[in-house]
C-alpha cells in the first residue's frame, strides 16, 4: 500500500489553482502593467516628434539632471549610515540599541510632507538655524542641500533595513576568526564582511535609489519649485500635468517609468544572484551542516 504524497493531497484542484493564478495575472495587468502602457501611449499621442521636443526642453532637461544627481549624491550617505547601523545593531549590544533601530524606522512611519515641513522650521529663514544662514549667504532651503538632505533622511532606512537581518543570520564567527588570524579591521571587512552581504547591500541601494528618484512630498516642500533649477522630474511632471500639457507630462513621466523598469530588472537580476548563490552554498556544505 503506498502512502499518499504530502503535495498531492494537499494539492487544490486545477480549476482553483488556474482560477487564483488568473486572478492575480488579472491584478497585475489592470494595477500594473495597463497604467505604465498608459504612460507611453499618452506620452507618444502626438507622435516622437513631439515626445522628443517635450524631452528636449531646458526644464526638462534640467529635471532629469537634478534627479539624477540627487540619487548620485544622496546613494554615499545611504551606504555609510546602513552599513554602520547595521555592523552596530547585529553584532553588538549596547545601551540604546532599541531606540536606534526605531529611529532607523522613523522615515517609514512619518508622511515625507511632514519631514520636508520639519526642515522648513529648522533651516528655513524664520527658522532655528535660518537667521544665521542668511547671515553668511548659505543657502539650504530652497536650494540642491536642502533636497539632498531630505532625501537622504527619507531613504536611510532602505539599505540599513536589508543588511540588518543578514548580518544577525550570519553571525560573527568568521569576523572573529579572520581577527584570530591576523587580518586587520579593514582586512576582516572587505575580505570577510563586505562578500557576505553583497547581496543584500546591492538589493538595498537598488531600493533606495529607487526611492530617491521618485521622492515627491519632502522635496515638494523645500524645493521652492523655481522652474529650471529646483524642480525634479516628479515636480516637473505636476507642474506641466497642472497647466494641461499633457504631451510633457506624460513624456518626463515615461522617463521615470522607464527608471523604474530598470530598478526592476535589477532587483529581479539581485534576487536571482542570491538565490543562485544560496543553492550552491547548500549544495557546497556537507550533509551535517545542512540540516
């Protein structure tokens, strides 16, 4: 008499499996896949002509630029604070280590409007540190620091919150033996730290740097919105959808569809590389380690 298998008796009948998976491919195409086709065809209505004239305006030009360069500035600040947060929070225990994860969080729980009005009240001109700005012509409010720094607060928690699971999974055994062994501080953390969480440092800055270029609220509110200088390209995309151009709206739109496309194939590239990665290292450890 042979035993059922554990799959096919707690397998759902076909109707139900091809029902679910025709739903959630349903899901996925009105949610997902119909309003990015959208975005290109209203970009493309009026022909490449003029979706190449609404790409090539100076503002949208400059949008694009000021995106990209505050992703550039802002992906340094994001590798430093979540690579040190989380070496901190995994193989350390110190006082304080609840509330600096909960500050690590804080972003996640407090609207991107309110930080960028908290911003205000510090560095704007009636602000705490405003006064004293304006007095030796430093300008942040208004101005590129001002959205670096509002970013920067808005993404930190991305990589941080990747690396910090990693690094308790993985424990300090192999840190303690390169030191053991004579390897320096910086020896042990680009020989023995930095290949552990490749991966997942990689995946995290894919995410934050997703985040960055598509920030809206924060930068929103300390950007001014100076045509030419201040706006990104979420900013430039309100500002033309408002005064009914649709053509250029839906034009600097594509760009960051197209932004988010390749996020995409590169987090799916990441995922893929470490689940690869994962098998042969199961495959690699002797049987009594793998159970």
């Amino acid at each position: 008499m042979t035993k059922p298998t554990v799959g096919r008796a707690n397998a759902e009948p076909r109707w139900v499996r091809m029902l679910l998976l025709s739903l959630g491919l349903g899901f996925l195409f009105l949610f997902l896949a119909l309003p990015l086709l959208a975005v290109f065809v209203e970009a493309l209505a009026a022909g490449w002509a003029a979706y190449a004239d609404a790409l090539n305006d100076p503002e949208a030009r400059s949008a694009i630029g000021l995106t990209l360069c505050i992703a550039l500035f802002v992906l340094p600040g994001n590798l430093l604070f979540g690579i040190a947060s989380a070496w901190a929070i995994a193989k350390f225990d110190f006082r304080g280590k609840s509330l600096l994860i909960t500050l690590i969080d804080l972003p996640f729980a407090v609207s991107p409007v309110v930080v960028g009005l908290v911003f205000l009240l510090i560095f704007g001109a009636q602000g705490l540190f405003g006064p004293w700005l304006a007095a030796h012509d430093i300008k942040v409010v208004f101005a590129l620091p001002g959205m670096i720094v509002v970013t920067m607060f808005i993404t930190c928690p991305f990589v941080a919150r990747e690396l910090i699971p990693l690094m308790q999974a993985q424990g300090k055994e192999e840190e303690e033996a390169a030191l053991s062994l004579g390897s320096t501080g910086w020896q042990m953390f680009f020989r023995v730290t930095v290949p552990n969480i490749k991966w997942g440092l990689l995946y995290g800055v894919i995410l934050a740097n997703a985040r960055a270029m598509g920030e809206f609220g924060a930068v929103s509110v300390v950007s001014g919105h100076i045509r030419g200088e201040t706006n990104t390209l979420p900013l430039h995309v309100e500002i033309l959808y408002n005064e009914y151009n649709a053509v250029g709206a839906f034009a600097a739109a594509s760009v960051l569809a197209l932004l988010a496309l390749l996020t995409l194939l590169a987090k799916a590239i990441v995922e893929w590389r470490m689940r690869r990665e994962t098998r042969m290292l199961a495959v690699a450890l002797p049987p009594e380690r793998q159970r």
